[in-house]
C-alpha cells in the first residue's frame, strides 16, 4: 500500500514539474518594445523612421529648393505654349563652368494661362528626377501670376513617383530672409556661353542667394519657357541641357479657384 502511495506521489510530482514548463515553452515572447499597459516604468520606444522616408523627404526639400531657384530667376514666356527646357543640376564653379556627376535633372514646363481667384495667372509643371542609388522622380503642378517676372507663387503641388498629390511647402520661416524671392540681379552686359548644345549669346547677370552664396544667371530672349540657360549658386548649378515645344501635363490637378 505504501509503495502504492508513493508510486502515485511520484506520478503526481513528475506531472506537476513539467505543466509550468510547457505553459513557459507555450507563452509567447515578451516584446521590449511594447512593453504591458501596467508596466508604468516602462517607455514607450517609437516606431523608427524608414531610410527610404528619410532619403525621400531630403530628395523633395533639395527638389523644392531647385525649383524655387529657377522660377525666381527667370523671365517667363507665355507666347510658346508647350514649351519647356531640361537642365542638369552639377557642380559649378564660374572660372571652369558645369563638372563633375549629374546630381539631378530639372525640366520646367509652360502649359497656358489660367485663372487664380479672378485674376489672370500661368500655369507650368516641373519634373525633377534625382539621380543617385535611391533615385525619386518628383512632380510639380504650379499657379504663378500673370507676368514676366515670377515674384510670387499661388499655388504648388507634387507628387513622388505618382504617389499621392500633396501640398509644397515653398515657405520660409519668418526668421529668414528670401533671398531667392527678393534677389534682384544686376546685368554685367553680354557674354557668349559655350555649351554641348551649342553656343549661346547670353546676358549675364549677378545676385546673391541664401547663406551669402553668390549668384550668376546667363539669359537668353529666345530659350523659352524661363530665358535661363545657366544658373549658377554658390559651389553648384543648373546647366540647360535640352529642351522643346510639345510639352503635355503630366498631373491631373483640379483647376485653381476662380471667382
């Protein structure tokens, strides 16, 4: 009877040793990251942002920085309508020209004049294509005022790789002067520039950009939709490359307000 007893006590032992275990193997494993609601001491870690984002949002800030550049600079034609000029964005220097890899393509668009709450406006598109491992193209729909000179934006929007239409952020912080919105360039007379797509009999002008850089632009009357067909800022520049008269749109963006 005893041996009984103590057969069964043993069974019984044997059992209970080994169910915590199971329900140990069973459980799954805690996650540091997520720690329990209880856990008040714990804390919360954030989701780490993707290096794609992060690639991606200083591809759109360089973008939007490019573009604001040009359009301030240049001298709109809204006689060609489909016009638009393709330029390389490089490293620049004023003694040696463009050199070095292509950073980035940016062509500019004129697509035809519109209507921007009642009053009379010009509408283009841009297209920059970043050229590196983690390549974006970035497109641009833009509402600017009826005149030659572009002084002020209405309205811009973009979209990354055909993504989603999102607002752009042209803005400078109050703290901040505008350099390339207030730049007002001085003619240095006329000098012939020689490119890979031919020679050009240019104005060149003279102001100044963001961070004390030194700004040369060399304009031509007949090289639409903008006159540009080098801007140089600081150490790097846009150089035109190519251009055309069939420009399409590219962004179905509905119309600007119209009163």
């Amino acid at each position: 009877m005893r041996r009984i007893h103590s057969l069964a006590l043993t069974v019984l032992l044997a059992c209970g040793m080994a169910v915590p275990w199971a329900t140990a193997q069973d459980e799954p494993e805690s996650d540091t990251l997520h720690p329990a609601l209880e856990d008040t001491m714990s804390v919360q870690v954030p989701a780490e942002i993707a290096p794609s984002d992060v690639s991606t949002a200083a591809a759109v800030k360089r973008a939007n920085t490019w573009l604001r550049r040009l359009l301030y600079r240049g001298v709109l034609d809204v006689t060609h309508i489909g016009a638009y000029a393709e330029y390389q964005l490089t490293s620049w220097s004023e003694s040696t020209g463009s050199y070095g890899p292509v950073d980035a393509r940016l062509t500019v668009s004129y697509l035809g004049s519109t209507r921007w709450l009642g009053a009379d406006a010009e509408w283009l598109q841009a297209v920059y294509r970043a050229v590196d491992e983690e390549a974006v193209v970035i497109e641009y729909d833009v509402i600017v005022p009826s005149s030659s000179t572009i002084d002020d934006i209405h309205r811009v929007v973009y979209r990354v790789d055909r993504g989603e239409i999102k607002a752009a952020d042209f803005s400078i912080s109050a703290s901040e002067v505008d350099y390339d919105r207030s730049d007002r360039p001085v003619s240095e007379g006329a000098e012939a520039l020689k490119l890979y797509t031919g020679t050009y009999l240019t104005e060149k002008l003279r102001g100044s950009g963001t961070d004390g850089a030194e700004v040369v632009i060399y304009r031509v009357a007949d090289l639409p939709p903008l006159g540009i067909v080098r801007l140089g800022y600081g150490e790097e520049g846009l150089t035109f490359v190519a251009g055309g008269d069939d420009a399409v749109p590219r962004m179905n963006v509905p119309p600007p307000p119209s009163r």
